[in-house]
C-alpha cells in the first residue's frame, strides 16, 4: 500500500513528474534490499545476485567484418577530343630532283655548199658524183652510149667511164675578177680519158660567160680528175670521152 502524506498524496506521486529521481530511489531501496537479504540469507543473496548478473550480463557479438571499403565510384573519363582547330596546311610535295644525263654537246658545223658544183654528165643529163662518158662503148673516140650507140664499139658488155677521184669545189680555185660574171651559170667540157684512166685532153662543150673559169676548168679536171676507163665488149680498156659540168653559184 502506497503512503499517502498528509496531504493526501502519496511520495511517488511527487516524484512522478522527475522520472531521473524516481530511478535513483528506486535503486536506493532495492540497494538496500539486497543489503537487507545478504545479511540474513546469504544463500539467497547469491542466487538473486547470479539471477540479476544473468538478466544483467551484456553477450560480446562478435563485431561483423567490416565490408570493405567500396571503391571509389570512377566516372568513366571520356577522352576529351582534341581541340579541333584549322587543318595543318598540306605538306610540301615532293619534287624529284632533276636529274637528267648533260646534254650531248653537239658541234654544228655549218654545212655551206660549195661556190662551184661539179657534175659528171650521164645518159639522162648527168647530176650523180660518177658521171658517164658519152663516148663509151666500141674501140676509139666515139659519141655512143652504149653497145648499140653511134661509135664504132661492136656490140657485147661494154662498160663506161667512171669517175674515182678529184674534184672542184673551192672558190678559191677561180680568180676573183670574174666572180660576179660566172655567178649562176655553168661550164660543160668534154674530157678525153686513155686507157689508163687519166685525163689526156679537154675541150669545152658549152662555154661560160667567163672564159678564164672555163680554161680554168679543163687545167683543174685534166690534173686532179682520175677515172676506171671505159672497157669494150671483150672487157678491154679503151679511150673514152668523159662530160663534165661545172657550175658556180652564190653562198
């Protein structure tokens, strides 16, 4: 039974309201309680004092393992693009060096024709380097051209004169003083070569306006002008007449 003071309230009733100073009392009695039972009862001290540890005593859990420490959250790091910015300008194009094997240095030597042409005359008017002897066919001197021409040559392989060497083509050959009047013409002479193919007389067909030039002529072909006679049918050399033209022209 609660006791109630005298003013009609009992003491826990007053300590109701302070909830730290009714624990206290309350372990203060049982305190003194227990002091009460010990002294009295020992043996009933000691099982309510095993009961109380029993209610009392705190079991040790074990401490979980704590987890580990989760790793820092990585943001996955884009790459961050490389500034774009202007194009690099085009690289320089390669250039093979030049190479290219020298020149081959050519000397031109101006090839001036000659101030003079001589021509030997064949059948058709005679412009080839080995004219032929009008005369070349048959035995003796004579105009034919061939076995059956108008010399005395009898028939058969006949062959005529032809020229093998020496010739007239400087103008230094010929005087000066008549330069201006021979200039664009010509000079025919007729030359008689024996059977040793030399040149044994001269005499001029068709004449130029220079008379010096032409007799010039004949001394210049009766010197240097050598010749493989004429031959008749029986292949014997025979005298023949030889026709030369010579002519003189500017530059």
């Amino acid at each position: 039974m609660v006791p109630v003071s005298r003013h009609g309230s009992s003491w826990l009733a007053r300590y109701a309201s302070k909830p730290f100073v009714a624990l206290a009392v309350l372990v203060m009695h049982a305190g003194f309680a227990l002091l009460l039972i010990r002294a009295f009862s020992p043996e009933l001290f000691e099982d309510t004092a095993r009961g109380i540890r029993s209610v009392l005593t705190t079991f040790e859990v074990e401490p979980q393992a704590e987890p580990l420490p989760k790793p820092p959250e990585t943001k996955p790091t884009r790459a961050l693009a490389q500034e774009e910015g202007a194009s690099a300008p085009p690289a320089k194009q390669a250039r093979p060096r030049p190479s290219s094997a020298p020149s081959p240095r050519v000397v031109l030597t101006e090839k001036r024709a000659p101030p003079v042409a001589g021509e030997g005359l064949e059948n058709s008017a005679g412009a080839s380097e080995e004219g032929a002897g009008s005369g070349a066919a048959g035995e003796g001197v004579g105009t034919g051209a061939g076995a059956t021409g108008q010399g005395t040559g009898g028939g058969g392989r006949a062959s005529p004169t032809v020229k093998i060497a020496g010739d007239i083509n400087s103008a230094r050959d010929y005087p000066r003083a008549g330069r201006q009047a021979r200039l664009g013409h010509s000079v025919i002479i007729d030359l008689h070569v024996n059977v040793e193919g030399e040149v044994s007389a001269c005499r001029i067909h068709r004449p130029s306006p220079d008379p010096d030039a032409d007799r010039i002529t004949c001394e210049l072909a009766t010197k240097r002008f050598r010749f493989r006679p004429a031959s008749n049918a029986r292949g014997e050399p025979v005298p023949a007449i030889y026709r030369w033209k010579q002519r003189w022209f500017c530059c």
